[in-house]
C-alpha cells in the first residue's frame, strides 16, 4: 500500500482543522455557513504580488 504524500497529509489536516472550528462556533451558538468561500489567493506569492500594486 503507497502513502499518502506529505502535500495530501497537510491539505487533508487543514480541511479537518477548517471544519472542528466550525463546529466549535457552531456549539459556541454562532452562525456559520456550512460552504467556506473560496481563498482569493490560490499562493502567498500571489497574494503580495496583488497588494504589492494597490500602492
């Protein structure tokens, strides 16, 4: 059986951290969306680039 790679492991972990806090705001008695936008920046790279130009 073949492992999972390191980038899977860390995107899997990271949608499970996104949905427990959810949740915990959810117990908490917060409204929460159950569909998270997407992220408007696909790279932190792409991200500094963007603001980079508003100046």
């Amino acid at each position: 059986m073949i492992s999972p790679s390191l980038k899977t492991k860390k995107a899997y972990f990271a949608s499970v951290r996104r949905r427990n806090y959810a949740a915990s705001l959810r117990l908490e008695g917060f409204d929460v969306p159950e569909k998270a936008p997407e992220p408007r920046f696909s790279s932190k790279q792409e991200a500094v680039r963007f603001h980079s130009r508003q100046r």
